[in-house]
C-alpha cells in the first residue's frame, strides 16, 4: 500500500514538473518587444504628476532565474493615490485591485507583443461600484496616461469585462488587525520560494489624500518558479492572478479579514488554462492562510 502510494506520488511530482514550463530559454529577441512596451508604460508613469510607480515584475525572468522558463511577461503596478483613496472608500476589497497594473507580454511564442489591461467594467462589476462616472472618467484616464505612445493595435483585450465577486476568497481572523497581519507575514515568509514586491498601507495613503477608511493593507508577493509554470501557456495571468494579493482590512463591525484572489476564478474570467501547477498554487495559499489564521 505504502509502495503504490509513493508511486502515485512520484507521477504526480513528474507530471507537475514536466511540461509545465517553457523547456528552453527564452532568447533575447523574444524580450525585445514586451521590454519597450513596459519600458513606454514606465517612462509614461514617471513623467506623470498624478501617477507612481510601486513596483515592476518581470514574470519570465525571475522565472528564469529560479529554473522556470516562460514566455515574456511584465507588470507595471502604479498607483493614482486620489483614485486609490476614492475607490477603497467605495468599497474596501477593491484593494485586492490596487494599486492599478498593466502587463506587457508575449502574445504567443515568437509571436507580437501586446499590452492588456482591466478596464472599469471590471472593477465597477466586481466589486458593485454602480453608476460612478467620476470614478470611471478618473480610472480611465490614469490608464490612459500609461499607455500613451502604445499603438491601438497592441492593446489587447479580454473576452469580457465581468468579474462577479464570489472570485474573492475571504477568511475572518480571530486576532486584531496587527496581529493578522504579522501573522500572515510569518507564514509568507516561511515558504522557502517567497520573494517580497511590496506592503501598501491604504489607509495611511488615504488619510494622506484626506480620505477616512478603516485599516487596510495590501501584501504583494510570490514564488517566482511556480508562478512561472503556471504562466508558461498563460502569460496574461500575470496581470490578475500574480504577484500574490493578499489584503488585510476591518470592516465596520471591527472584525479583522484576509482576502485574496482565487486563482481558478481569474484564470475562468481570462479564458486561460487552469493548469495543474495554477490549482496547486491555490490550494497551497488557502492552506496556508488559513492554517496562519486558526485560533490559537
């Protein structure tokens, strides 16, 4: 019994391992395209006075880097704290969504570079913004900043624009926001493939535009050779589904919850394969989560 049970083991750790990423290097040439469209994306947002940068991820060659070969694929995450600030004030879990990203990627192997993005459809479904034209016309031109320069006919699409909430999973801790959080932190951080893009305090960023909210942080992280197999047919995932977004906030109430995407969910709204390293990924961060937030 032991014996069949370590055979089932051994194929699944080979099917996980084979055929889950780019086999081969990517060359040189592949990159140069997606590089000056986020070179463009990053150029545009630090020319603007209404727009920072938080961070830049470069998907495939941090994937690189860590043994896991992808096509190329990289997001630019900025914020307009104003929108920010407004759209957190709306509705809180609308952080999972910020700060706001674009991703320039690898259309196909060797194929065009295109750069897609979520429009305001996608937030307004997602998180029940309603009728909000000062939100939208705000949201629509700070993209719009970002992607000057870029020609129509590389700024790709998704299928739709719907996103329906029950693509956020939400535990409630039982410890103070403080504690949740440094607790969160503690078992990111013990994963040995944790690489750290960033901690944004919403509401320290909020006050600072002179706008009330309730404690809310966001933890921006990932573990770049499994994200880089579960990206390797699914380049666009790395707009939505990585980095990891992990948002800890209190509700009105005073409870304390963490929320975070599920990856199945983004991959379902995208059109992209759920592959077997995506669902691993999945289960391995709800289990983690959850096991840092049991009460102790």
């Amino acid at each position: 019994m032991l014996m069949r049970f370590g055979i089932v083991v051994t194929i699944f750790l080979l099917v996980l391992a084979a055929g889950c990423g780019d086999p081969d290097p990517v060359s040189a040439q592949r990159y140069a395209e997606p590089d000056r469209l986020f070179a463009i994306l990053d150029d545009n947002v630090a020319a603007s006075e209404d727009l920072e940068k938080v961070v830049g991820i470069d998907h495939s060659r941090l994937g690189a880097d860590a043994g896991s070969f992808m096509p190329p694929a990289q997001v630019l995450i900025f914020s307009d704290p104003a929108l920010d600030a407004k759209l957190i004030a709306r509705n809180q879990l609308s952080a999972i969504d910020l700060p706001l990203r674009i991703l320039a990627y690898e259309s196909e192997p060797g194929g065009d570079a295109r750069v897609i993005y979520n429009s305001f459809n996608y937030m307004r479904s997602r998180y029940a913004l309603g009728d909000s034209p000062e939100l939208q016309a705000r949201y629509t031109s700070s993209m719009a900043m970002a992607l000057q320069g870029i020609a129509a006919e590389q700024v790709a699409a998704f299928p739709g624009d719907d996103m329906q909430p029950d693509g956020i999973i939400t535990l409630t801790s039982p410890f103070d926001f403080e504690n949740t959080v440094e607790k969160l932190i503690v078992a990111i951080d013990a994963q040995d493939d944790t690489v750290w893009f960033g901690k944004i305090d919403f509401q320290a960023r909020a006050q600072a535009q002179g706008i009330e909210v309730a404690p809310t942080k966001l933890l921006l992280f990932g573990g770049p050779a499994p994200g880089a197999k579960a990206m390797a047919n699914a380049p666009t995932l790395g707009l939505d589904a990585f980095c990891q977004k992990l948002l800890v906030w209190q509700d009105e109430n005073g409870a304390v919850h963490a929320s975070f995407n599920d990856l199945l969910a983004i991959a379902e709204r995208q059109d992209a394969s759920k592959s077997v390293p995506l669902r691993v990924i999945n289960r391995r961060l709800n289990s983690t989560f959850s096991t840092a937030l049991e009460a102790e």
